[in-house]
C-alpha cells in the first residue's frame, strides 16, 4: 500500500501527474481555469480524506479517474447555469481555443476521455481500459465513436 496525505507524497503526485491531468481536465472543460481548478480539487482531496493505493497503477488510474470525475462535476454545473458570481465574470471572456480541442471538448465524456488518454497522452487501449476499469473491447468501441463523432463535428464546421 502507498500512503498519501504526507506532505512529500502529495508533493511528488503534483511534480508526476498534474501537467497530465491538466491536460485531460482541459479536453473536458471550457476554460484553462476550470480544469485548473479540477485538478487542484483532486489534489486537495487527498490532503485532506488520503487514500490509500495498492501500486503506482492504482494510484495514477485513481488521479484519472477523480480529475474525470471532478471535471464531469464543474461541466454540469455550468451546464446547469447554476454558477457562483465569480464564476460567471471568469466565463464571460472566454479564452481562444482550436476548433479539435472544442469538438474533443463537445464530446460526451465518456468518448472524449478515451480519445484524450489515447492521442494525446499516448496510453494503449489496454493500458486506458486498466486506467479506467473498463474491458479494452469497450475501450476500442468508444475510440471509433469517438473518432466518428469527431469526424462529423470538424466536417460541419468546416461547411
């Protein structure tokens, strides 16, 4: 078991993982910000309830998971209208972005999840099925979908 809560363990997790669950964070949220925000949750999370993982597997498939999760959690509530003042004032100047990150952005995330894990952090199917507890068939599946719906996303907007 790998404890957390400790100071330097917590302080190795963000120097290992936080530029790539930035990243992810980004695929699925609107802003920098937000995702910022996400990732900075899951962290403070193990601050302040520390889990316990068996293996540095788990430990990155639990960071993934909880950074999905969290930003899963902001997206719906923006969603929802349902912001705080402060919030609002951050969404109303919204930061430029590529048209592929906003299609990757606009899909459901259960596609968008997989395609960020495959392309851009460079995981095997096998290896995301493991990261997020799913068969590697299902994995291979929401890739095509993913990839098809993102196919038609780029091909309206380039009409």
């Amino acid at each position: 078991m790998v404890p957390t809560g400790t100071e330097e363990t917590i302080c190795r997790l963000v120097r290992e993982y936080s530029d790539m669950l930035l990243r992810l964070a980004c695929t699925r949220l609107p802003s920098v910000s937000d995702a910022e925000d996400a990732v900075q949750e899951v962290f403070l999370r193990l601050l302040t309830a520390p889990v316990s993982f068996r293996d540095a597997g788990h430990e990155k498939a639990w960071l993934i998971r909880a950074t999905l999760h969290r930003a899963s959690d902001i997206r719906r509530r923006r969603e929802r209208g349902n912001l705080p003042l402060e919030e609002a004032a951050q969404q109303a100047a919204p930061e430029p972005e590529t048209a592929l990150l906003q299609a990757v952005q606009s899909l459901p995330e259960k596609y968008g999840a997989v395609i960020h894990l495959y392309y851009y952090e460079g995981y095997s199917i096998k290896e995301i099925g493991k990261l997020l507890g799913l068969p590697a068939a299902t994995v291979g599946t929401r890739l095509a979908r993913g990839r098809d719906r993102l196919r038609e996303l780029l091909k309206e907007e380039i009409e």
